[in-house]
C-alpha cells in the first residue's frame, strides 16, 4: 500500500511538472508568436492588417489568432473598419496527426469560423474594394503557421459585394456558407496525384440555395479546373436593385434557378449557364415608351417559351461560357471566382435579355476571369 501511494504522488507531480511546463511554454511562447503574426500582416501590400488575440496550443499543437482583420489601404469610401476586406472571428491551423502517424508528414488543416469577404465596386480602381491588392497575400499568410495546411474547413461564411457607383448601392450577399477545401497541395509530394477539391453550400440573399464542387489542380503549369453550381429558388424581388441596373426591369414576382458548369484546360475556359425563370411579372424600372415596350416583350417572351408545366410558367435557354486565360502567372482561386461570378451575372442577365438563348457577346461572358490579380515572376 506504501509503495502503491507513492506510485500515486510521483504520477501526479509528474503530470503537475508537464502541465507546467505546458502551461510555461504557452506563456512563453504567445509572446513571441503575437509579435511574428503583426511582421507578417505588416508585410502585406494595401492592407492594414490587426487581430484580437493569438495562442499557442502545445497539447493539441495548433495555433490560432481571433478577430483577424484586413482593412485596404488606402481605405475605399465605401469601405471602413466595420466593412474590412476581411475579417475572420477565429481561424485555428492544428496538427494532422493521421498524415504524422501513417505518412509521417507535418501537415495540418485550418478551421475559418465567421471569415466574411466585403467586396465594394467604386466608380474607379483607386475607390474598388473588389481585387486582391498584394498579389503575394497568400504565399504571405502560409508565413502565419509552420505547418502546411492540406485542408481547409470554412464555417458560417459570408462574401458579400456592394456596387457603390449604382443609386442604393445595392448588394449580392452570399451567407451561413460551409465548404470544405480538400487536398490544398502546396507541395507535388503532398498532392498524392490526387486534385484539390472544393464543395461549397450556402445561402444567396434571403431564398437562395447555392451549391458549389469543383477540383483542380494547383500545381499544373496551366491552370486546370472544372466543376459545376447552382442557385435554386432565387426570389427574383431579391435582386431586384440588380436587375434594375443590367436590365431596366423591375421584377414583381418569380422566383429563378441557375445552373453552371465549367471547363478550363490550356488557358481555355468552356462550359455553360442555364437560368430557369418561373412564374415571373415584370414592369419598367423607369417610364416611357421604350421601358415599357422592353418590359412587356421580356414579358411576352416568357409566356411564349414557357415550358408550360400545369400551374407555372418556366422557360429554359443555355448560355454559352467562353473565354481564355492570360498573363505568365494567373492565379487559380481569383480566376475560379471570377468563373463564378459571371456565370452568376450572365445567366441572370440572359434569363430576361437573351429569350430564345443566343450566343454571348464577342469576348464571351468571362471577361473578368482573365483580368484576376497575378502573381509576380
């Protein structure tokens, strides 16, 4: 009984001195860390960048920074401490331990819970929230944490984008968005032959449903990706600023479903965008002859190419998507979105402009995708 008790005793001032030395080496070390993550986010180009607090984890070895906040500089009109670049409630980078174990690699995965995009449209460059500034943030960022992160897990994420040059400033909002990075190789050992992928589910304004899944290949010398979305059940009322500016109609009820898929192989982008229009009334955003006649031919138009289905009136038309990739060192997240914002537009656009579907305009409806931010040689 003697020996056993003092068995006890050693087991616990031999755990006491762990959790001391743990405890020591978290105070120790946060220091020291906070002072690294401030010279990364000083060294970002146009942008202000500040957090809340970061920690150090030496039980789960993991790291993690709150109130991560970017602000461009210098700051658009639009844009101000409330309304960032972009702002994260908490980002935490830990330890794979099943790549450590069986694959004998330190990687890690990153969990972003809140991060949110504020994306402003100025009626100049200098005034625009909408590009990366730094063409190097994200090489700057890995600087953040020594692991490389293989995958990466957003929760309750929001991108929203403002048009500032449009009376009203009316807004696209995209929220409660989880998606999951998968395979994010950032070296060719890492990659196991295997592409990234991407699946995406969230919510566009208030009505609707959107699905994203993609792959693709981030270590190909040409980008290469393709993939497919959509948003099902957009109630037109809520892009009706939008549609007032792209196409001088003012819709009073409907709702419409978009789907998207996409190719990109050899600097060369295809695919299409098929916008469903159901039960929709419009009227002329503005008065005289011309609105009105745009309206009731918009209107006509969907009753003539209805699919008529009992109890809805729905038309059909597939948008063509073309366009090439230029510049020595595109980056592939920048261009992706840009496929996906003007699919967005483009299908949305057509569903009421091109009745029955015709070919887009000459430079096809991706000329914002080869205009992404490039990376420097």
């Amino acid at each position: 009984m003697r020996w056993a008790g003092v068995r006890h005793r050693k087991l616990l001032i031999t755990l006491a001195i762990i959790a001391g030395v743990l405890i020591a080496g978290r105070i120790a070390l946060n220091p020291f860390v906070a002072h690294h993550t401030q010279q990364v986010l000083d060294s970002l180009k146009g942008y202000r960048g500040s957090f809340e607090d970061v920690a150090v984890s030496l039980y789960k070895l993991s790291y993690t920074i709150d109130g991560l906040k970017l602000v461009q500089v210098p700051t658009p009109p639009g844009a101000s401490e409330k309304r960032p670049f972009f702002y994260a409630k908490r980002i935490e980078i830990g330890l794979h331990w099943r790549d450590l174990i069986h694959k004998h690699e330190l990687v890690g995965s990153a969990e972003l819970d809140g991060p949110k995009l504020n994306l402003i449209a100025g009626p100049s460059k200098s005034k625009s929230q909408t590009k990366i500034a730094d063409p190097e943030l994200g090489e700057k960022i890995k600087h953040l944490s020594p692991l490389a992160v293989e995958r990466i897990e957003l929760k309750r994420a929001e991108v929203a984008f403002t048009d500032d040059t449009s009376h009203g400033s009316p807004s696209i909002w995209v929220h409660d968005l989880d998606a999951t990075l998968e395979n994010v190789a950032t070296r060719v050992g890492l990659s196991h032959g295997e592409p990234t992928t991407l699946a995406a589910s969230g919510t566009l304004q208030k009505t609707g449903q959107v699905s994203v899944f993609l792959t693709a290949d981030p270590l190909a010398k040409k980008l290469g990706f393709s993939g497919r979305a959509a948003v099902e059940h957009l109630a037109l009322k809520d892009v009706g600023n939008f549609l007032v500016k792209k196409a001088a109609l003012a819709p009073q009820k409907g709702s419409i479903d978009l789907f998207a898929e996409f190719d990109a192989h050899d600097g060369v982008i295809a695919g299409g965008v098929k916008p469903i229009l159901k039960d929709v009334e419009v009227k002329p955003a503005k008065g005289g002859f011309m609105p009105a006649l745009k309206a009731w031919i918009a209107d006509a138009a969907l009753h003539v190419f209805s699919d008529r289905v009992p109890g809805r009136n729905a038309t059909a038309a597939v948008i063509p998507m073309e366009g090439t990739i230029n510049g020595p060192k595109p980056q592939l997240w920048p261009t992706i979105w840009g496929v996906l914002r003007n699919a967005f537009v483009a299908g949305l656009e057509s569903g009421f402009a091109r009745l029955p579907a015709g070919k887009p305009a000459e430079k096809g409806v991706l000329p914002q995708a080869r205009n992404q931010p490039r990376k420097r040689g």
